[in-house]
C-alpha cells in the first residue's frame, strides 16, 4: 500500500524527520528518493511493507488541494495521512492537545447570497467526514501512548485568525472545535477520489489575540507531537489495514 503523509509548512513536516527526539525519518526509513513535481518536493520512502510519499503543500487551500490530489492522482497513493498544527476554538481545548477530525468545513466559503448555508456549494456538502477505520485506528494509538485525543469538526479557511469576533462566529456557525488553514480542502479531494484520509491536528495556540506568539512558540514541539502519532498510525497500518474493509 502507498499513502501520503502530508502537512502544510515546512515546520510541520520537517518533525518528521526525528523519531524520538533525534533520529531522522528519512534515516529510519534507510533510503528514500526526492521527486520534484508541480513546483514540490515529494519523499518517497519505505515503512516496513508500506510505500510512504511525504510532503508539505505550502500554507492555504489551493496549495493543499493541489498537494493532495498530485499524492492520489501523480503518486498513486491509496490513503492520505494529514497533521499539523491549529488554533482551539473551543475553550477546552489547551495548547499542546490533539484534535483528531471528526469532520471538516471550509469557514470561508460563502454563496449565502444565493439561499445556501455557509460552507456550502452546489453538488458539495458543508462537512466531510474523515474514514472511520482511521479514526479507530487513531483511539487506540491516542490509548496505548497515554494521549487525551480529541475529536470534533475542525474548521478550514484562508486566513490565519486572531480576531475573537470571527472566533466565536465561526464556533457558532459550524459548531467548530478548532481552525487552520488547509484540511477541509485535502478533505474535498480525498472524498471526491474515494480516498480514506485522516486529519489529526495538535493545538499551537488559542486563536485569539495572541494568535502570533503562541504560534511561533509552539508550532515545532506541537507538530513534533503529531508526527510521532502518525508514525504510531503508521505502524498499526501496516500491520492489519486492509484496503477493502
């Protein structure tokens, strides 16, 4: 099986490049090859019996559904693995946690002014909902390795957002737990391709107007955190996943 393993920005992949805290991805997979497509870098790398096809898209949602759809479509990959980083929206959720989606909504997509609800589009859907075998997969690594793993609709947009106003609308709006810039867009592809997909987040700031401190703060030890998990994912994957369940 070939799956993608994917963040946004480089600081959220390049945690991967550590297994504990010193090892090198590319290392432990002993040998990978760089292929330069579509103006990215994709790793191609092994995982015991898994092919792995690693990259970054780049920050927003035309970069991320360009990354996503060139794994699935150029690179053949059968599954996609998303992490990275968010801000909360949800008042209990602390920086350093994991939020697993449950589902994903685009908080910037707007043709109300035609009758239809936020987030929607003619002949798309507000949510889209993550594979489920992956989310199973995902409570029993969160279990084994002692995390509080989250779940609940994590809101994607274009705009990094520091306003408490557009905060709380958003919550309201789409009864969102967390917000970004990337995963409702690779959600589109996924669902559209009949891909199963994960998106798994850990919590780098609050969303607020402290948005850019925390953000710089955190970013690296939070994604650190996220890349370990989806190693674990990786493994279990690797050791019961079949494609036709």
């Amino acid at each position: 099986m070939r799956i993608a393993v994917m963040g946004a920005m480089v600081e959220e992949v390049d945690p991967f490049l550590s297994v504990g805290e010193h090892e090198p991805l590319l290392e432990y997979f002993k040998k990978h090859d760089d292929e330069v497509y579509a103006g990215n870098t994709y790793h191609l790398a092994k995982y015991k019996d898994l092919e792995i096809v690693l990259a970054y898209s780049k920050i927003g949602k035309v970069f991320s559904a360009l990354t996503a759809a060139t794994m699935l479509e150029h690179f053949g990959c059968e599954m996609l693995l998303f992490t990275g980083v968010a801000g909360a929206v949800d008042p209990e959720l602390k920086i350093g946690d994991l939020i697993a989606a449950t589902q994903l909504c685009q908080h910037d997509l707007d043709i109300t002014a035609f009758g239809h609800p936020h987030g929607y589009v003619p002949e798309g859907k507000v949510y889209i909902e993550p594979d489920r075998r992956l989310l199973h997969i995902a409570k029993e690594v969160a279990e084994e390795k002692g995390i509080d793993l989250k779940g609940g609709v994590i809101a994607t947009g274009d705009q990094f957002i520091a306003d408490p106003e557009r905060k709380a609308w958003i919550a309201q709006t789409f009864d969102a737990d967390a917000i970004e810039m990337e995963g409702a867009a690779v959600a589109v592809v996924c669902d559209a391709m009949n891909v199963p997909f994960f998106v798994l987040r850990a919590i780098s700031d609050a969303a607020d107007m402290e948005a850019t401190f925390d953000f710089d703060e955190f970013l690296k030890h939070s994604a650190k955190v996220s890349s370990s998990f989806i190693i674990a994912m990786l493994e279990k994957i690797n050791n019961g996943w079949k494609i036709s369940n």
